[in-house]
C-alpha cells in the first residue's frame, strides 16, 4: 500500500481531521475562564484547543512562563490523545510557543476510553474523532458501559461514545463543547444520544458553515450543560420544545415549526411495512444484468459436504469469537466429523446465454434512481428457493448469515434507492428477489393495496421529501424506518386521494409500455399541488404556536 493510502487509512480509523486554530479559538474565546476551572479536552490532536486554551489561562496567572504554565498544565487542563506523532507535535507546538513544556503535566498520550480521571471537569472541549475504530479488545465492554443511557440504545460509533463518556466526566452544571459531525441530528440510530442529552441539560447546536479543507463533512457546534434533568433545546437559533421533538417519532433535531402539523396524524408505518432487502455477499456469483431480454452465466453450481471445524468457525466469527457455549457444540460436531453443506462454483469457460423469464433466475431488485416503474435490470440465480445464494451465506463470515427482507420476496409493493439525495420511488411488481440497496415497502394485512398508489405519489412530492430529507433523516441513506416514519397524507379528501390513485395507476401502466418519466413530468408536478396541507384542516390546539395563540379572538 502506498504511503499516502496508508496515511489516509490510518486518518479516517482515528477520525483524524484536525481543528484550525482559529476556529478552535473562537470556541475557547466564547467561555468565561476562572482560575479554578478545570477543562478536559479527550483527544487533543496536536493541540489545536490546547494552545488557545493555555494563551487564555496565562493572563490570569502572574510570575514566571515556567511557573504559569506549570501550574494551567497540571491544575486547570487535561488533554489525552492516541497517536503518538500528533501527541509529541502538541507538546512541541506548546514549546514552540511558549519556549518551555513543563516535565509534570496533564497531557497524557492514550486512549480516552482506557483513561481514569481524577476529577470531573468544569468544561470538555474539543473535536471528538468522527468514524474512528475502538479498540477491539475492548469494544464490547465499551459498549456495555456507554451503549444504553435511559434506557435507549447509543450508536457505537467514536463521537457519540466521546460525548457520553465526556458528560459523565463533566460536573453537574459543567459544559461541553464539541465541533462534532452533523449526523447526529435526525438519523434514528442516534435518537438514543439525542435523548440521552435532552433529558440531562441544555443543547444548542449551531451549524459550522466551513470547518477545514480537509473535508467536506457537514458539521456542527455542540454545547451541551449538564444539568442531571431535561433541559432546552436550540438547534441553529430557534428553540425546539420536548413537546415538538417528541411527535416527530425518532426525536429529532430537525423539525422546523412549519413541518410541525405534519405530524399530527398517522405515519407511512401504520399502513406499510418497510424492510430492506439482501446481500448475497458476492454478486458476481449470483446476479447477472439482463442484456437485450437476455443473460450470460459464466458459473456452474454444484453442492457438498464440508467437514465442520474450529478453526474455519472461528475465523468466520465476529471479532474471531465465539461463546463457550459455542465452541463446545462446535468442538462435539467436530469430533463426530459432521459437515455442512457447501455451494461450490466453477466458472464456465463460456458463458451460457439464458433467454429470460428462465425457471431458474427471478428479477433482482436492485437500485437506480428511475421513478414510477421501472423494468428488471437484474436477474439473480434462485433454483431451488435460492439454495445456492442461501447455502453461500450460511457457510460465509458471520455478517452474511442473516438474509434481509427475506419474508417480503416475491411481494408486490414500492422501492427506492438507499442512497440518494431524495426518494426516486417506484412501483414493485409481485416477484421480486430484494437487494439491500433498495429498500421496499409493502401494505400491511388488511391495508386495500391502492394504498401502495397513494404512498408512491406522496413519496414523489416535494414536500415529502422535505420532511424526509430535514427531519426524519438528513444524511444520503434512506432507510425502511425512515419512510415508515414520514407522515401519512390523513389531510388528503378522499376525492383527491382517488384522483392521485388513479394518476399514478395510469403513469405505471405507461411506464410498463416504455414512458420514462421524471420530476420535470407535469403529472409528478401536480402531486404537489394535490398533496398541499389545506389551510382549513383541523390542527390540535397543541399545534398552534404561541404566536398564533395570541392573536386568536377570543
Ligand atoms: C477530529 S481529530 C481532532 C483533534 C483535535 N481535537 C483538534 O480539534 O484538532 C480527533 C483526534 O482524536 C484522536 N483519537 C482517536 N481515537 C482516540 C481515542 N480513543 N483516544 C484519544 N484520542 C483519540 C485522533 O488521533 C485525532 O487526533
């Protein structure tokens, strides 16, 4: 691997993008110092909040550099960092500036979550690592420690648990504040962490218009004062109460107060079931693309047995473990020289040329971004209930086991891309094999399946991709959750509820015939129009905003 590779790796697994000084700067420059503060930062890089915080330190101090920064360095700031190089460049960068380093000091080299602190803190500061790796000697025990707060799940990912270890070191009315990743704000696996902080103190979040030129990531502000009760939330100047947080499902960050009555009535997920779909693990096995009503299969399947061993179940186990438990059944059928069944594939020396429909292959749903409907671009190898893909996964690492949305194949519903900038939502005919870069969503019992037609047109319009894209879940995946999550249209008459199913039945029976459609298309256009929220819909009183409630006359 190159030098640059190796240095970009090892950038991206510590979370490695540092802070310009003048930006940490203006962080330190927004808190009131006393000299009996006691400031934490848990991965301190080359000291980008280190200096600004010391430079302020100083001038409360009087008698010699050495003295002064003896005692900011051993009684007022902490600092932990993991790499070696930028820990030494801190500890330069501080003699650099100043001509001296103190030999005692709180600047420790290691890892934040192996550090004990002899003492809370008055204020954490920093930029926590963002998409880092834990050490995976102690990943689980990490998990057990800072995975669950209230009773909800934290996503184990490196800023959230540096946020939750940092406010467990933080005095009660101590502050935090972190330039930390924007994704925490909507997405549901960090409802946990906006609870978590909501129900402790007070959050304002402001976004970072510009952070370095070391990446494009979105970021943002976060303050947080520890208070041990819920507290008030701003999120880019306008404060968002518990009450409005909470309709919105996921707890999130994002609600704007015009988006709020959305979400007085019921969600997409009382009528829909959304799943994602599979990995095969290796498409290149399994799913051929369909050229002019036809594939090409380069593979032969076959199957057999293969003895069942420690080693091999070990080396397929997450983190390369398994329980004890485990490890005896595994050792006994290892003993008795039981086996398990294997898919073997050999390649063709030419392609066979299979005209599709064939028995053997079903339609693969996989992603793109057209809408409305959609003819199959894939095919995948399913003889005998996708035996072969099945047996594959089984015998495979320990992530491949599972077989997504398996208990939806075959159904008729509606699907999307994952990743996207908004949902290119389309019609899925009954009799599909589902791919995990296309979620679906299918009717639940007893839901009439016009439904799915009344779904797909709301899907396609603005405003839903708005409340989608602000505040259900502003990063580029779109998951099942998510769209069970979005508001079902309860405003919609129920004369213009026939009008749009009848719109999109009449679009998916010309897109069968060949018609391409996209958001230019004056019938995608007009779902706006009816789709619009009317002024007159009855809006619970809980609804109405102060403002409003004011100016009422009566
Ligand atoms: C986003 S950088 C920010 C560095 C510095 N706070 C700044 O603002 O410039 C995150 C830093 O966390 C360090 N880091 C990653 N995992 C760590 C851990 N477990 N303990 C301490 N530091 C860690 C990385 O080496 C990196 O220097």
């Amino acid at each position: 691997m190159s030098t640059t590779k190796l240095k970009r790796n090892q950038k991206r697994q510590m979370g490695q993008f540092l802070t310009p000084l003048p930006l940490a700067s203006s962080i330190v420059d927004t808190i009131a110092l006393a000299k009996n503060h006691k400031f934490l930062e848990p991965s301190m890089g080359d000291g980008s909040f280190i200096i600004p915080l010391i430079e302020r330190f100083i001038t409360l101090y009087s008698g010699s550099i050495e003295e002064r920064l003896s005692r900011i360095l051993s009684e007022n700031i902490w600092g932990i960092e993991l790499d070696k190089n930028l820990y030494e460049n801190c500890l330069q960068n501080i003699r650099n500036r100043w001509g001296y380093m103190p030999s005692k000091h709180n600047l420790v080299h290691g890892d934040f979550f192996r550090t004990i602190f002899p003492t809370h803190f008055d204020f954490v500061v920093g930029n926590p690592p963002f998409g880092g790796s834990f050490d995976p000697s102690i990943e689980d025990a990490l998990d057990a420690m800072f995975g669950v707060r209230n009773g909800e799940k934290i996503k184990k990912e490196t800023y959230a648990f540096f946020i939750v270890k940092s406010t467990d070191l933080l005095k009660r009315g101590g502050s935090l504040a972190f330039i930390c990743s924007d994704t925490f704000l909507t997405i549901n696996t960090m409802r946990g962490l906006r609870s978590y902080l909501m129900h402790n103190g007070d959050i304002e979040i402001k976004r970072l218009p510009t952070f370095s030129d070391e990446t494009t990531h979105p970021m943002v502000i976060l303050r947080y004062t520890h208070r041990g009760v819920p507290g008030k939330v701003s999120v880019h100047s306008s404060p968002l109460s518990h009450e409005s947080i909470n309709k919105t499902g996921n707890l999130s960050f994002g609600l704007k107060q015009e988006l709020e009555k959305y979400f007085s009535g019921s969600r997409m997920g009382d009528f829909f079931v959304a799943t994602s779909g599979m990995t095969t693990g290796k498409n290149e096995y399994f799913v051929r693309e369909i050229i002019n009503g036809k594939i090409y299969e380069p593979y032969r399947f076959s199957f057999s047995e293969m003895p069942i061993t420690l080693k091999t179940e070990l080396e397929k186990a997450r983190l390369g473990k398994l329980s004890d438990k485990l490890i005896w059944e595994i050792e006994d059928k290892e003993k008795t020289g039981a086996t398990r069944r294997a898919v073997s594939i050999e390649r063709l020396s030419t392609p066979r040329e299979i005209a599709i429909p064939h028995k053997h292959y079903l339609p693969y749903n996989k992603a793109n971004n057209s809408i409305i409907y959609n003819p199959p671009t894939h095919m995948i190898y399913w003889k005998d209930d996708g035996d072969a893909v099945l047996t594959y996964k089984k015998g495979g690492n320990w992530y491949l086991r599972g077989v997504g949305g398996q208990p939806y194949f075959m159904r008729e519903g509606i699907t999307w891309q994952l990743i996207a900038s908004r949902m290119h939502m389309k019609y899925l005919p009954a009799g599909y094999i589902l791919d995990s870069g296309a979620p679906c969503a299918f009717p639940r019992e007893h839901v009439a399946k016009d439904e799915i037609y009344f779904a797909l047109g709301w899907s396609l319009t603005r405003q839903c991709n708005r409340i989608l894209k602000e505040v259900i879940n502003h990063t580029k995946n779109i998951q099942g959750k998510d769209f069970e999550r979005l508001p079902y249209p309860f405003w919609v008459s129920s004369a213009d509820k026939k009008r749009i199913i009848s719109i999109i039945k009449d679009l998916i029976r010309h897109a069968m015939k060949g018609n391409r459609y996209d958001y230019n298309n004056v019938e995608i256009g007009m779902l706006d129009s009816l789709f619009s929220f009317p002024a007159d819909v009855e809006v619970p009183v809980s609804f109405v905003s102060q403002n409003e409630m004011m100016s009422l006359p009566f």
